[in-house]
C-alpha cells in the first residue's frame, strides 16, 4: 500500500493536491480525523485498496501530535507513506482569504463586506486573519519538519497539480532531489532546503539574439558552458551536495530541494538546473522544476 498524507495551511491548495492525486488513481479522504487514521487503513487493506491520500488540516488540532507516531506504526507494517504538506506565505493567505470571503478555521468571526472593497480586508479583519495564520503555523509545525514542503505562494493550480503528480510518481524507497529554478525579484521559495543564487554569473539576458531564449534552449547552454565561472560554479555544487547527500539519506530525508535563483528565472538558473538534474539522474531519482516558466507555461 502506498499512503500520501497531505497536510497544510488552510487556503495552501490541500484540495488542489488531493483533486491532483485523485486523477492519478488514489482512493482520496478528506479531513480525516488522526484518531480514525489507522483504523481507516487497517479498513482499507481489508478491501485490498493501494493507493490512498489523506488529507489532514488543523480542525483536527487537539489530535494532530498523533500524526508522527501514526506515520511511523504504518512505515513499521511495510507501508509506503510520503507526507506532503502545502505551504504559502502570509501575505499570500491573507489575499487568499480577502479574494474568497472564506473564514480562516482559526477564526473568531467572519469577515465583513465593505462596500466597494470586496477584496480588501479592514485593519481589525486582517489583523485577526493574520493571528490566526500565525497560529496555524504554530501548531502545524511538527509536521511540516517531517514532510516534503511545497510553497504555492507564486504557482498557479495547475502547477501545483503537476508538482503533486510528479512527487508522488518518484520512486520511495530513495532520497529523491528536487532541483528548481526560481527568479530572486518574485521571492526565495519557502520549501527550498539549499538556496544558491547565481546572479553574479554572466547573463545571456544582455546578449540580444538569447535574451527571448531560455536555459533549455542550446544557444543559451552553448553561451553559458563557455563561461568559466559558470562551469566553475556548477563543478562546485556538484561536489557540495556529492559530499552531503549521503548524509541527508542516512538521515532518512526523502527529499530535498535545492533551489537556484538568478534575476529572472530564465537562463542561468534555469540551465543549471537541467544541468544539475542530468549530473545526479544516475544517482538518484531526480526531478525539476522552473517556477518561472512554468507559470508562464500555464
């Protein structure tokens, strides 16, 4: 049996994640409360089910330290379990919520309408929804350590469908690297656990016949690998994460994120990437990401 245990701040994208496992064939619950978590399981082997995804949220507050003991009876019967747990700044659940009119499941009171400002929250609303947020955060903390962190704070639904579907394809039984590539003006993505930034790198941006191009594109590559201190750089990431991810196995990590950030997540960043995911493919499962690009995509 394969379990993806999906937790998260409330307005993060959980549903998104679970619609996302949910077309490629998991059995989806949501709002499982942990107290019914392995009772559940236990129903669902009987009925010879493979593939399920829970999704777990802080309504279950009083309950949610559990979780992590749960988790661990299942892995000691076999069972493959990858929890992922969806994440998102303040500012970006604070416009969430103020886009939706929703109230946050840690609130006191709903939000008002304000005529003409449908999208726009008072000071005392944000100022209750941001304390609730932080409280969320508080109390989700635990399992955030223990989980595979995707920030959707800059990536649409689709991406993140996409992100979902290709975690959970990885192989299990290894430490999988996630390598992305990310612009430093739209902000350091939150699940990253390396961040490098090769902004001081030569940029094809000023050469006219690149600047519309892209680090997949092989005039870009061709441009960049002639450049010593790209390649320079490239040789010394290789040997960093050669040294330390044996390290990080051991430690029973399954994933890892090294995020690589140039000014417009277009070419140096997006080169190294590709890059570096072809170096580790033969050591690894490896997968890739380009938070610019593909949002540009979508």
């Amino acid at each position: 049996m394969e379990i993806v245990l999906i937790t998260g701040m409330s307005g993060s994208g959980k549903s998104v994640a679970l619609h996302a496992l949910e077309d490629a064939g998991f059995y989806c619950v949501d709002n499982l409360p942990p107290e019914l978590l392995l009772p559940f399981v236990e129903l669902e082997m009987q009925h010879q089910a493979h593939r399920l995804a829970i999704a777990m949220d802080v309504r279950s507050a009083t309950s949610l330290p559990q979780v992590p003991q749960h988790l661990d009876a299942l892995r000691a019967r076999g069972i493959a379990v990858k929890p992922l747990f969806l994440d998102a700044t303040t500012d970006t659940l604070v416009r969430r919520y103020s886009e939706t009119r929703r109230k946050h499941p840690l609130s006191q009171a709903g939000m008002r309408r304000t005529a003409g400002t449908d999208a726009q929250l008072d000071t005392d609303e944000r100022r209750a929804l941001v304390e609730a947020i932080e409280l969320e955060r508080s109390l989700l903390a635990a399992l955030r350590e223990q989980a595979h962190v995707i920030d959707s704070s800059m990536i649409r639904a689709a991406q993140l469908q996409g992100y979902v579907k290709a975690l959970v394809s990885a192989t299990s039984d290894q430490l999988t690297l996630v390598f992305e590539s990310f612009a430093f003006k739209r902000g350091v993505p939150t699940d990253a656990d390396f961040v490098f930034d090769v902004r001081m790198l030569p940029n094809p941006h000023y050469e006219p016949e690149l600047k519309a191009l892209t680090g997949r594109d092989q005039p870009v590559a061709d441009f960049l690998q002639a450049q010593h201190d790209v390649q320079r750089m490239l040789q010394q990431l290789c040997a960093f994460l050669e040294a330390w991810l044996p390290d990080l196995a051991r430690d029973n990590r399954s994933y890892v994120t090294v995020a690589i950030g140039c000014t417009g997540g277009q070419h140096r960043s997006v080169y190294l990437v590709e890059q570096l995911a072809t170096h580790f493919a033969g050591q690894w499962a490896t997968l890739k990401r380009h938070r610019e690009m593909d949002a540009r995509v979508v």
